[in-house]
C-alpha cells in the first residue's frame, strides 16, 4: 500500500502559488474542509447532504486567497476630479455630453417618460475617486407617472437601463458611463449628490481625513469569494438547481451586506461597501451570474 501512496502523482496546480501564504492557505483549508468532501460534513454519519465528489476548496481558478487588492484604488483625495470638476462645478463640457446621453437614453425608448433631475453619483462625485471609478448617473422619474404598478415600471427601467449600458462603451473623460434610473423620492445613500440639470450640488461631500479599512474589507470579500468557490464546485458536480438556489442567497447576502454598509456614518468608506467594489473589481459578480444562467441552461437542456 505504501508503494502504491509512493507512486501517486500529484496533480498540477491548475491556478501557480504567488506566495509562501497561500500554500499555508491550502493546507490549513484542506486539514479543516468541512464544505467540500463527499459528505459535506465532518461527522458523515449526522447525514451527507451531497452524494458525489466535489472539487475541495482552494483547488480551481476561484482560489479565494488571490483576491486582488490595489490600495490606490482606495485612496482618498484632498480634492474631486480636476478632469471632471472645475472650481466645486462640473466641467461644461462634461455637463453637457452627459445631458445628452440621457436625452439619447430617454428618446430611444419605446415609450414617452419624462424626467424630474439627472444627479451624478458615487466615488467621482466624492473624494475617493479611482482609475476604477464609474460616472455613475441617476435619472431621476415619477415612476407613479408611468404605470401605477411602481414595481412593474422599476423592472421595466431596470431591463432598458442595462441593455443600454450593455450595448455602449461611452467614456466620459476615461471614465465609463453607467445609466441608472431612480424612482423620485427613493432613498439613496451617498455623501455626495449633484444635479446636472440643476448643475449645484444637492449634498456636497465632506472632507474627511481617515484610513479605509482595507484589512477588513478584504477579509469580507475573501469569504465571499470562498463561496463563490463553494458554488463553483456544485456546478462542477452537476447540482444545478442548488446552484441557482445558492446564487440567489449569496447575491442576496451581498445586496444586505453593502445595504448596511451605506447605512452606517462611513456610507461609502465602510467596509461593507469597500468589500462589494473589491468583489466587483475581481469580475466575482460576473462569475456568480454566469453560474446561476449556464446552470438554469443545463437544468432546461433535454437530451435525446
């Protein structure tokens, strides 16, 4: 038997070590996997929720502990955007293409809506604006005026809004463009909001001098990312349906885990929120949605 152990290969490391760290990473996940063996469980006898083999933890592309972090892309400024923003007010030529993405956004759709503000949002309306930083706008509409049925017209302006951001690569100033529509009245946390139509600012953000967590950011996004690759394995094994299931929780417990980060007095600075963009930057939220489609794929597939 030892002879045999003896001439085992080993199998190659689909995803090369960058560091000492993550091979003790490895071995510390593999002495104590408790989500991954056949079982699923430690104890096999409690009762094994899966019955067949899957990948263990930290052993495909999704290894959690490669997680990307570039700390400029947190770094808060001492001023806003000098491209974007000239003495406290939006650049004219950046306020004036930008009305006329929304006024291209508004008449292409297939029905008439109009719309009570246009506000610019996010990191480049703060101090900790990036080469990561999107131009985040908000259309803001009476969603009431549209169809009585608010949340009928959200979905509806959801679907337009992304197939429009799908089907253009619009940079404003290097940065990308991104549409969102806002139903009036609606709740929005940021510490900073300005009104292009109205071109002043409706909350001017603070000057704050403090030191983003990124330490624990990163622990929060680390153990997303292990579930992500938890979800990857189910994928892998062919438990499709419990894909789509775990997805849905997962999605649901980032939306909650950033909610409450904007809620707390960081807003954007918080943790919470650092960890959501740190998952975005690592395409985690892309992989999660197109895990949840190929799996809902395989689930309709009929074979011959």
């Amino acid at each position: 038997m030892s002879q045999k152990k003896n001439n085992k290969k080993k199998s190659p490391e689909p995803t090369p070590f960058q560091s000492k760290a993550q091979k003790a990473y490895k071995r510390l996940r593999y002495k104590n996997d408790i989500y991954s063996t056949v079982g699923g469980l430690k104890n096999l006898d409690s009762g094994a929720p899966y019955n067949v083999e899957v990948k263990r933890a930290g052993t495909d592309r999704l290894r959690f502990e490669v997680l990307e972090v570039d700390p400029e892309g947190f770094r808060i400024h001492d001023e806003l955007e000098p491209r974007v923003w000239e003495e406290e007010k939006l650049k004219t030529k950046v306020k004036d293409r930008l009305l006329e993405i929304v006024d291209d956004f508004i008449n292409n759709l297939s029905f008439k809506v109009s719309f009570k503000d246009v506000r610019l949002t996010g990191s480049l309306a703060n101090y900790n604006w990036s080469q990561y930083s999107d131009i985040d706008i908000h259309i803001i509409v009476d969603f009431s005026e549209v169809d009585e049925n608010e949340q009928l017209v959200k979905e509806l302006f959801d679907s337009k809004r992304m197939r429009w951001n799908e089907l253009h690569d619009i940079k404003v100033k290097d940065y990308d463009v991104e549409l969102y529509v806002e139903n009036e009245g609606e709740a929005h946390s940021s510490s900073g909001i300005y009104s292009i139509m109205d071109d002043k600012w409706i909350q001017h953000p603070e000057e704050i001098d403090k030191t983003i967590d990124i330490d624990t950011a990163k622990k929060k996004a680390s153990d997303i990312e292990q579930q992500v690759n938890f979800i990857n394995s189910m994928f892998d094994s062919g438990d499709f349906e419990k894909v789509i299931r775990h997805v849905d929780r997962l999605k649901n417990k980032i939306r909650s885990m950033r909610q409450t980060g904007l809620e707390t007095e960081e807003m954007e600075f918080s943790p919470e929120n650092i960890a959501f963009k740190l998952l975005r930057r690592n395409d985690l939220l892309d992989i999660l949605t197109r895990l949840k489609y190929k799996s809902y794929d395989e689930t309709m597939t009929l074979d011959d």
